[in-house]
C-alpha cells in the first residue's frame, strides 16, 4: 500500500478512535491534572508522530502541512475550552495558516516538495485529481456564495402581540387596582369643553390637571415619545422598537386609561411572555413618578392628541 494513503488512513482512524473513545474519558465534570482535554491533545499528537515515524511513512510535505493545519483546527474547535467566539477563531486560524505556510517554505527544498503536487494537478500529470478538482472547486465556490447571499428570515419566537393582554389586577405604590375598574381619578369633566383651552392660562381644575401632566410628560417622556407626541423624539432612533406614537390611531385611542397606567408604572420590564421579543424599552415610570403624575401624564396625552379613551363599553376612540 502507498505509504501517504497508509499515514492518512492512520491518522483518520486514529482521530475516531481518540475524539470518541478516549475524548469522553478526558473530559469528565470535574477535571484533574491527567483527565483533562489538554492531556488528551498532547496525547493524540504523541500518536501522530509515533505513528508516521515509527513506522517510517514520511509522509509528502503537503501532506504534513494538512495534519499542522487540521491540529490547530481541532484544538480551536474541540479542545480550547470555554469555545472561542467566531472572529476570534478566525483570527487565529489565520495566525496558524500563516505558521504553517513558513513550516513548508523554511527552504527551497520543503517548499518544492510541497509545490509538486499541486503543479502536477494543474498541468494534468494528475488526471483524476484535476478532474475532482476542477470539478468540485467551482460547485463549491457557487455553493458558499449561494449560502451566504441568499436571503434568510428567521420566524419570529413567538406571535407579535401589538397590544399585550393586561392582568386583571396591578399593584402600584402597595395599592392594588383593578383595571377594569379603575379609571383616572383627574378625569373630572369631559376633555371636548377644553379643547381650545391653553395650558397655564386656564385656570380651571381640569386644565390644571392637564397642566401638570404636560409638565412631568417634558421633563420625563417627551425625549423617547417626542415633543408632538408622535414617537419622534431625540432619543427614539436608539430604540428597537421605536416609542409608541400617541398620534397614531392604533395606541392610546384603542387603548383604556387603566391599561395605559399599567403600562406606564410597569414600563418594558412588566409586559408578559407573549410580547417578547418585541418588549418596550420604557422603564417602570413607578420607580419615578406618583401615581397621581401617572395619572395626570395620561390626562394630557389624551387632551394633546384630541383622542377620547376607550372603555370596556365602547368599541374604541374618536377625535376631533
């Protein structure tokens, strides 16, 4: 049998039979000094040369720059341990291809040994393999491009809930509220009567109200949630997804004032498990604010945008 067929079908078999047999061995739960995966690399190593020099193979140099190769593949991939991110496996790889380039061309001996396959390819000395080769090279360069321009969307973990059912009740400030029932305690008149009105000129309780809303939503909201309202603000482009858009008639006109302040006093970190992935990024503004900013908050979003809030009655929100 030709001695570089012989090493090679060696060196497979022997890898079988170390990376299945013996690697389990080498990596229990708790490693020691002998039973570890680095032992077992050095010993798996200490095969190969045993092997191809014992046994007086000498192998080709191409043929040894693949086992060089293949050796740092494998400790990079299989040995190294916590894995290595994939930029850094990279990195190294091509550290180690480089090592093991000027490991073949340390002399214009080596290098030309290793050439004269590779020359016998191309100019057809080798038949067959110039055939694999120039068959395969091309089916595999047009498979990995294929793979790697081919668009993939990946499903999404769960259904998109635009918006997520609430809990019956929610516990603000050690009190419980029960959403169905509670509604907001500034909601004293109906908001049409004021809809020329102007904020700090009218007097009246309700454009107080409003007023003060308007007032913690500038100092708190207006940087995510944008100074009309609209999901515009300095900061929303940070945000995946964009803060809600109160102008638009799919959020707060669809929506109660009793699940708005759920939402507000529990923020992103309160939503249930069916709106991940797409989470909300707002804190619990409870952590920040009294219930009654909250609630006036919710008062002057409503007031600002002309929506009325829906109820557990009505079909949804009208404007003017």
């Amino acid at each position: 049998m030709n001695k570089s067929l012989l090493s090679l079908i060696l060196a497979v078999a022997g890898w079988a039979v170390f990376h299945y047999g013996l690697f389990p061995i080498f990596t229990p739960k708790e490693l020691g000094w002998l039973q570890n995966q680095y032992v077992y690399y050095l010993l798996f190593c200490f095969y190969l040369i045993v092997v191809n020099v014992g046994m007086k193979l000498q192998p080709p140099m191409a043929q040894k720059a693949l086992y060089v190769w293949l050796l740092g593949f494998y400790f990079y991939d299989s040995i190294l341990t916590p894995h290595i991110p994939w930029t850094l496996f990279v990195t190294y790889m091509m550290l180690w291809s480089i090592g093991t380039f000027l490991y073949i061309s340390q002399d214009p001996t080596t290098f030309r040994e290793f050439r004269s396959p590779i020359v016998k390819t191309i100019i057809g000395e080798y038949k067959m393999a110039r055939i694999v080769v120039f068959t395969a090279l091309p089916i595999l360069v047009g498979f990995a491009t294929y793979n790697t321009l081919y668009p993939s969307f990946a499903e999404p973990v769960e259904l998109r809930t635009v918006h997520p059912a609430p809990p019956s009740t929610t516990k603000v400030h050690g009190v419980t509220y029960k959403l169905e029932e509670a509604g907001n305690p500034f909601r004293t008149d109906e908001q049409d009567n004021y809809k020329d009105s102007f904020p700090f000129l009218d007097d009246s309780e309700y454009m107080k109200n409003v007023t003060a809303g308007g007032t913690v939503f500038f100092q708190n909201c207006h940087y995510c949630h944008g100074d009309q309202l609209n999901g515009l603000g300095m900061f929303s482009h940070a945000f995946n997804p964009t803060p809600a858009n109160f102008i638009d008639p799919g959020t707060i006109a669809m929506l109660q004032e009793s699940f708005l302040f759920w939402r507000v006093a529990k923020g992103g970190p309160g939503l249930p498990n069916e709106s991940t992935p797409w989470s909300s990024a707002m804190p619990p503004w409870e952590e920040h604010l009294t219930t009654d900013e909250m609630w006036k908050v919710i008062l002057f979003e409503y007031w600002y945008t002309g929506w009325h809030p829906r109820t557990f009655d009505t079909e949804g929100a009208t404007a003017e």
